[in-house]
C-alpha cells in the first residue's frame, strides 16, 4: 500500500523504494524493483488500472 505524490505510476515501470532509514549520505536502505499491477480502492472493492496518478492511494503488486 502506497500513494503517489507525483507523477503517475504505471504496470512494468521501475521504481526504487525507500526505507525509512534512507538519507541521501546513506542509500543502504533502498532498492530497486519493477511494478507488478495496480489497484486502487473503491468502497470494498479493489479496482485494477494500468497506470495511477498523483495523490491517489494504491496497492502494488511486484
């Protein structure tokens, strides 16, 4: 579970994760990973997307 703070996020795009010990002095605590599929919540439903924009709330599959 994430949320996109810009951009927009798409299905096979490479991402790198930040830990929460990440410092730009530091980057042990990242990596890097290809995004599986999207979703994004709807009520009690997962609805799945290609691509998710900016400010949205979304499950990652990868």
């Amino acid at each position: 579970l994430g949320r996109i703070f810009c951009g927009t996020l798409k299905s096979g795009q490479d991402v790198r994760i930040l830990g929460e010990n990440y410092t730009l002095k530091d980057p042990e605590d990242s990596f890097s990973c290809a995004v599986g599929r999207l979703w994004v919540f709807n009520a009690r439903y997962r609805i799945e997307l290609n691509r998710v924009p900016a400010g949205s709330w979304v499950l990652i599959e990868g």
